[in-house]
C-alpha cells in the first residue's frame, strides 16, 4: 500500500525538509529558525556589501560620502529615541505570551494601539524634525563646509520619513517572529539594500549620490515595511485604528519599553559617537563607516542571527521557570559564538588589507589604494572587539527575556556616557585610529558588564561557562594569527590584485590548518560542539514540538 505524500510517518528527504524551511507559512523551531536567519543574514550582508561596494566605486571616500553618511544620523536618532528596541524586544515578549495563552484577539488589540500611537508619535517627531533639520545637523558635524552641510540636511530630509516605514515594519515582523515565521522578515533587509543599489545605478547620473538616498527611502517601504504586511495578511493578522491608550497590555508595553527609549546603549551610540569626532577629517567617516560595515558581517552571523532566533525560546524558558535549563542555553549559546569569533578575529585582523582591498577597490572606482590602507587600520582594530560585540547580544536577550529591560538599558547608558571622555581622549591622542580603540574598550565594558549583571541576579551564572574550552580556542587563534601574519609577509601588498588574492590565499590557508591543528592539539570540544549543535538539536527540537502540540503550549 502506497504512502501518501502528506503523510506525517513518511521520512522527509533532506532536500524536502530544507525547501520547507522557505514556505512562508512554515512555524520554525529555534534551530530552523537560527538556519533560516543565518543564511538571510548572509545574504543581507552580501547584498549590504554590494551596496558599500557601489557606494565606494561610484563615489569614493571623500567629503560627499561623508555627508551621505552623515545624513542617517538625525533619522537613526530619532528613530532610536522614539522606538529604542520597543519592536524586537518588549512587543515580542507580550505578544508572545498572548499567542501562548491563546488570547489572540488581546494580541490583536495590543496590535493596533502600538501600531497607531506610536505611528502618531513618530510622525510627529519626523515633521518637527524636518524643520530643524539645518539648525541640527550644524550643531553636529560642525566641521563640515557649507556645501557639504547643505548636501547632509538635503539627504536627512530625504531619509527621515522612512522612519516610520521601518517602525511599522518592524511592529509587523514582530508578529511574524512571533508565530515563528521568519521567512518574510529575512527578505525586508535584502530588498532595503537592493533598492539602494538600484536607486544608485538608476539614478545617479541625474541625482548624484542622493540617487542612494531616494532609493533608501523607496527600499523601506517595499522591504521592512510592504514585504512583511504581506505576510502578516498571509497569516489572518488583522489591524484597525486604536488610540485605546488604556489597554492593559499597552501600558505594561509602555513601562518595559520607556528603559530602552531614555536609555543610550553604546551598541547604537557608537556609531554616532565615531561620526561626530570623524567629521573634523574629510574621508574618516567614509573610511570607518566601510570598516563597520565589513565588521557586521560576521557580527550578524555569529550574533545577531543567534540572537534574534533565541529571544523568543529564552523567553519561554524563563516564563516556564526552567532556571536551570535557561541559564545552561545562554551560556551554551555564548560559548559557541565566542569562541568562534576568537577564531574569526585571528583571520580577520591578519587578512583585513587584502581583505578591503578586494572588496572595496574595484576597477575605475574612486575608492583608491590610499583609502583601502585607511579603511584596513580601522578594520583591524574593530576586528579586535569581535567576541564582545557577538556575545553581549546575547547577554542583553537573557535580561529582555527575563522581563527585565531597566538593569541593561541603565548599564549600558552609563557605559555610553563614561565612554565620551575616552573617545574624546584617544581621538586626541592617536586621531581618527584612537577612535576605533575607544570602541573596542567601550563595547567590552558593555559585554563585560551585562555579563557581571546577569551573574549577580542570579539567572546565568558567570562561573558555568565553558571557560576551558574559551581559553583553548583563544590559544589556537592566537597561534594561527602569529602564523598567517609571519606567512603573509611573505607577500608585498602595494596594489596590485595578483598580490591580495596571492596574500589572501597563503593568510587562509595557514590559518585553516594552523585552526584545526590547535583545536586537535588541545583536544576542544567545539568542533564537536558545532556539529552535535547543527545534527543532534533538529530532532530534539522536533520532539520539543511533538510536546507542544500535545500539551497545548509555545517552545
């Protein structure tokens, strides 16, 4: 008697149960979830590299750049001061809660009331600060000559409505992480970054380099905002107009998110800090800002993937009072990605000239050899802080799932505000280079201090982490660093391709072997850490889901 094809006791192919993976109505566990994020991220990465590739060639790294650069700083601002992490974070965890409890008409009210007051209140705060947009923008990179200040007003005003494409977009996608469909939000990033590129290449004989910015707003609306509506209406998410400002669910959203709105997190801060010290020299901001945003490639694989994937399954831990268990998923989750990223930050630092090189200076651009040396200084140094900026987003979902949004945000804020004097003091000291080292120590202080926290309160102690197997993988990129960079000056980097791709190939394969030599050597577990991670917990997880369905509650 033959199977039928939709029969549950059938063994799925790998392949079929991969292209599950991309049906938008998919429910995804924590580890399909973790996958499916990855691989978005990556490509959202690839294509975000694109887009600074283009940026580079068509515009190079001078004063124009710096002033389209510059021109997210106002819309970010307000955009965090209004939102802080209100959508990923605290609607989340209520919304959540509610779907578990199976009150579904509850999470649609709360739905709506978030969605139109704060929709409200953020357009307010774009059409006032439209019209102080000049009197702001001086005040903040008043280095900047007149025409290149003119130029950064015109650009902000562009990009400022598209705030509000993103807020809502990101209420949306909420949901959808919510139900555990992550298939439409993966793609918003990837259609942002791909509207910019085309409003580039479009547009940009006619509108010079504010063709990215036009193409930047278009890119909000069809990506984080229109991509995910739509899959919110898949799923029967219905909206109307609420000012209901009286919810109970909306008040208890008020008070977990006013934390993350008053406070200053150096994780967004630092980017603004680095733009405001960079802009007294022409090209800096443009040199760090490439540097960062190579950087958030492995931060968005290692941590930002993770990060996002786990909040909703840490919450659940904690609401279930699985102490033990809660506190053993951060800390696993921590030691893998740390210790990765050790491993990462040995090649990154080794291999970041021919690195930038290759990526940023293509042929018959404006980005040249002198900024692709620039660009690598400041890569090497941001690679150094590569652990920390992987790992504390994980610390700070440990203290959101926990319910507790005041401790970290307060941390935080008082880390920000002790770092200024150290900014300011390294800048002096050793200009736009004593930057990067200010955020290096600055994002440590972060990690570090959210870490101590959590150990303090109880919920993730500080002593269970994999400490011994940190040090042995901190002892293997150390080794492997030392040797790729002895082997790589073999190699004279002076501009041509033929000697990046010769350096880049001699720095990866020493360090491939000298890796998997130091981790035989000292026997580590994380090898086998990562495979038993990728090929044991689906079915665990399967099982977690054979649980749910039976008992009636969220994973």
């Amino acid at each position: 008697m033959a199977t039928p094809a939709n029969d549950p006791d059938k063994p799925m192919s790998v392949s079929a149960r991969w292209l599950r993976l991309l049906q938008p109505s998919h429910q995804h566990t924590a580890f399909s979830a973790t996958v499916l994020l990855m691989v978005a991220m990556v490509l959202s990465r690839i294509v975000g590299y694109l887009r600074e590739a283009y940026t580079a060639w068509a515009f190079g790294a001078g004063p124009t750049t710096d002033a389209y650069i510059a021109a997210f700083q106002i819309p970010d601002f307000l955009a965090y001061l209004v939102a802080g992490g209100t959508i990923s974070i605290t609607f989340v965890s209520i919304y959540s809660r509610f779907l578990a409890e199976k009150r579904e008409k509850d999470a649609q009210k709360t739905f709506s009331v978030i969605i139109t007051v704060m929709t409200l209140v953020l357009g307010i705060g774009v059409v006032v600060t439209e019209i102080f947009t000049p009197q702001i923008t001086r005040l903040i990179f008043h280095s900047f000559k007149p025409e290149q200040l003119d130029l950064c007003v015109h650009l902000t005003r562009v990009l400022l409505p598209a705030q509000i494409f993103f807020y809502v977009g990101g209420i949306v996608s909420a949901v959808l992480f919510s139900r555990r469909l992550f298939l439409f939000p993966a793609l918003g990033p990837l259609i942002y970054n791909a509207f910019i590129i085309l409003g580039g290449v479009t547009f940009s004989r006619s509108f010079g380099i504010a063709s990215l910015a036009y193409g930047a707003l278009v890119g909000t609306f069809v990506g984080p905002f229109l991509i995910n509506a739509i899959g919110a209406a898949r799923v029967g998410t219905g909206y109307s107009v609420s000012f209901d400002v009286r919810n109970p669910a909306f008040r208890e959203w008020v008070r977990m998110s006013i934390p993350l709105m008053i406070g200053v997190s150096l994780v967004s801060a630092d980017d603004w800090i680095l733009r405001y010290f960079a802009s007294d020299a022409a090209g800096a901001i443009s040199h760090i800002n490439y540097a960062k945003r190579l950087l958030q490639v492995p931060i968005a694989i290692l941590g930002q993937a993770v990060g996002q994937a786990s909040l909703p399954f840490f919450a659940r831990l904690f609401g279930e009072k699985r102490m033990a268990e809660f506190a053993d998923t951060v800390n696993g989750s921590v030691y893998r990605t740390a210790a990765t990223a050790l491993l990462a930050t040995s090649l990154m630092t080794v291999a970041a000239l021919p690195v930038i090189d290759l990526v940023y200076r293509l042929p018959h651009g404006h980005f040249v050899f002198a900024d692709s040396q620039a660009t690598a200084t400041y890569f090497f140094w941001f690679s150094l802080s590569l652990v920390f900026w992987a790992t504390q987003g994980l610390y700070a979902r440990a203290f959101y799932a926990a319910g507790n949004t005041l401790t970290p945000m307060l941390a935080s804020s008082l880390i920000t505000i002790a770092s200024l004097p150290m900014y300011r003091a390294l800048y002096h000291a050793f200009s736009s280079v004593g930057l990067a080292l200010a955020s290096d120590l600055g994002i440590t202080a972060n990690c570090l201090t959210l870490a101590i926290l959590l150990h303090q309160h109880k919920l993730v102690p500080w002593d269970e982490l994999q400490w011994r197997e940190l040090g042995k993988a901190t002892i293997t990129a150390a080794a492997a660093g030392l040797l790729s960079y002895r082997v790589a000056s073999l190699v004279m980097i002076t501009g041509s391709r033929i000697a990046d791709i010769e350096a880049l190939g001699l720095i990866a394969i020493t360090w491939a072997g000298a890796v998997a030599a130091g981790l035989w050597l000292t026997r580590s577990q994380l090898p086998g850490d990562l495979r038993k991670r990728k090929g044991t917990s689906l079915p665990r997880v399967a099982d977690r889901q054979a649980e749910v369905l039976t008992k009636g509650i969220e994973p």
